[in-house]
C-alpha cells in the first residue's frame, strides 16, 4: 500500500468521525431540546392542574360559607320569631299580673 493510499484512508476516516461527530452532536441537542420541551409542558400542565384544584377548593369554600351564612340566617329568623311568639303567649298574662297588682297597691293607699 502507498503513502498516498494510506494518507487517502487517514483523511476519509478523519472526515467520516468528523461526521459522526457533528451527528452524535445535533441528536444530544436535539434530544436535550426535546427533554427541555417535555420538562416545560410537564411544568405547565402540572401548574394548570394546582390552578384547577386551588379553584375547585376556593369554589368549594364559598359554597359552604354561602350555605353556613343561610343556615345562621335562617335560625335568626326562627330565634326572632320564637322570641316573638313567647312574648305573645305570656305578654298578657305579665301584663295582667302587673296591673293587679299595681291596682291592689292603689286599694291599699285608697284604705290607709
């Protein structure tokens, strides 16, 4: 085999691993580009998915607070009521009792 031959096949090996260099090269870039791609829209879709249950839950929330506020309402209005209804039922009767004895009084100083 020549020098030239040798030096022919040196010099198109050197250019075939200068080749699969540059390849290996642009696939890890393209597979780091992919990577970074997949780890951002990993990122975005677990973001969307705490956004999605901090609404549920703040949702939720409110949903119980309106409900416990009616509930408490409600009972005021049944307490106000029930306050009502027993002053209705022993108004008269206080009121009576205190008139007789306010009128009793009068009959003692009318007597004394």
């Amino acid at each position: 085999m020549k020098l030239s031959d040798v030096l022919s096949v040196l010099l198109s090996t050197e250019d075939e691993a200068t080749e699969s260099v540059e390849a290996a090269r642009r696939q890890a870039e393209q597979i780091l580009r992919e990577s970074r791609e997949k780890a951002a829209s990993d990122q975005e879709a677990r973001l969307t998915a705490a956004r999605s249950q901090a609404k549920a839950i703040v949702e939720s929330a409110r949903h119980s607070a309106e409900l416990e506020a009616a509930q408490i309402s409600d009972m005021a209005v049944r307490g106000r009521q029930k306050v009502k209804d027993q002053f209705a039922e022993k108004a008269p009767e206080i009121v009576a009792k205190l008139a007789g004895e306010i009128a009793s009084r009068y009959e003692e100083r009318g007597r004394g």
